[in-house]
C-alpha cells in the first residue's frame, strides 16, 4: 500500500492486531473513535495470541453502566477479576521461547501492574508505547464527535479489523508469514496480536508491516 493521504478512523483496541498497525503506518493523519458506544466482541476489549493449543483470546471483563448503550469512554476494566496477572502469565507461556521475548516483555509488563480506571485510557496508553517500540511516530487524535456517515475521503476502519471473520476486512493487508513460537504445531496464524510479530520478529516488525500493505 502506497502512503495514503486520507484521513484513517480507527477505533481504540487492546494489543492490536497487525492490520491495525499496517495501517497506521501509511495514512498520515488518524483517528480513534472517542464517542462511540462500546460494543462486545471485538478488538476493543481482547486481543488473540498463539499459545501451545492454539489461538487464544485475551479478554478484559468490563463494567458498563447506563443500560445497553455505554460510552467507550465511559467504559470501566472489571478489575475484581484477576485479568491481568491471568493475561500475563498467559503471554509469559505462549512467548517465552520465542527470540525477542525477553527484549520486549518489560515494555509490556507495566500494562499488567498498574490499575486502569477506564479502557480507554488504558489502550490509549498501550498504543502510544507500541508505537514508540516499532519506531511509529505517535500521530492519531481522538474524534471530537460521533459522525454514523462520513465524507467519502475518510477511511472508516471502525468495525472492519474485528475477530469475527464474516466482520473482517482482508482487503487491506497481505498476510505474509514469519515464524511463529508454535507453528510447527498449529501452522501459520495470521493477523495476531501485534505483540506475537514482536516477540517472534523483534526489529525486523516494522519491515513486515511496511511489505504486508496491499
């Protein structure tokens, strides 16, 4: 994909998947959703590994509030759930072999320790240091309103990187493969967490990103 010169809205995510960050790398100007309604299931509250028995969400239990319809911003961890120390051990399990994990894992760690208030401010948090560890520059804003349409010359991604394939849109980002922890059981599984490419490719991330554009 040739750097794109539209505007990318995104919405916030925990440990994003690849295409999340191929895309952030060629648009120069993006966006995270502030004032949607949070929506279950998707990339917002989980994020999927490789572990010995294969792919395995990770998923943040939440408290929401106002009935049915709950601000993303307004969106609280259930931290009376031992997420995070269950999170950690479950990426200290599936990773600890692979060649970077020792590199990176402190760059992460911190995420697992500290008490969020809100989910968002969390992913927010995550992002801004995935980036700084892939030599992204930092260069998304929050929206400062919800808009349903939008201008032709946006590109909405809001609800087309999820988990449920029927939801994903593969149209934006090859899947080229790179050797994974547990390949050799499971094969090659694509579009993971972004921490599977950067414990099994360390430095090299970035260059897979930039060639697995479309």
């Amino acid at each position: 994909m040739k750097a794109q010169s539209a505007p990318l809205l995104l919405t916030t995510a925990y440990f994003p998947p690849l295409q999340y960050f191929a895309l952030i790398l060629n648009y120069p100007s993006v966006y995270i959703e502030k004032h949607e309604n949070y929506s279950k299931q998707s990339y917002r509250n989980r994020c999927c590994i490789l572990s010995a028995n294969g792919i395995l969400p990770l998923i943040i239990p939440v408290k929401r509030f106002r009935g049915k319809k709950t601000p993303i911003s307004d969106v609280k961890p259930d931290n009376s759930y031992r997420w995070q120390r269950l999170h950690l051990i479950s990426i200290e399990s599936a990773y600890r072999s692979a060649p970077f994990y020792e590199y990176y894992f402190d760059h992460i760690r911190p995420f697992f320790e500290k008490k969020y208030n809100f989910l968002l401010d969390m992913n927010c948090e995550i992002l801004d240091k995935l980036l700084s560890v892939l030599n992204m520059p930092s260069k998304w804003q929050f929206t400062s309103s919800f808009r349903n349409e939008l201008p032709p010359e946006i590109i909405d991604m809001r609800d087309r990187i999820h988990p449920k394939p029927a939801k994903q849109d593969n149209n934006t980002f090859k899947h080229k493969e790179y050797i994974q922890v547990f390949s050799d059981r499971h094969g090659f599984r694509e579009n993971l967490s972004i921490l599977d490419l950067l414990f099994n490719t360390g430095p090299d991330a970035i260059d897979y990103l930039l060639t697995g554009t479309s």
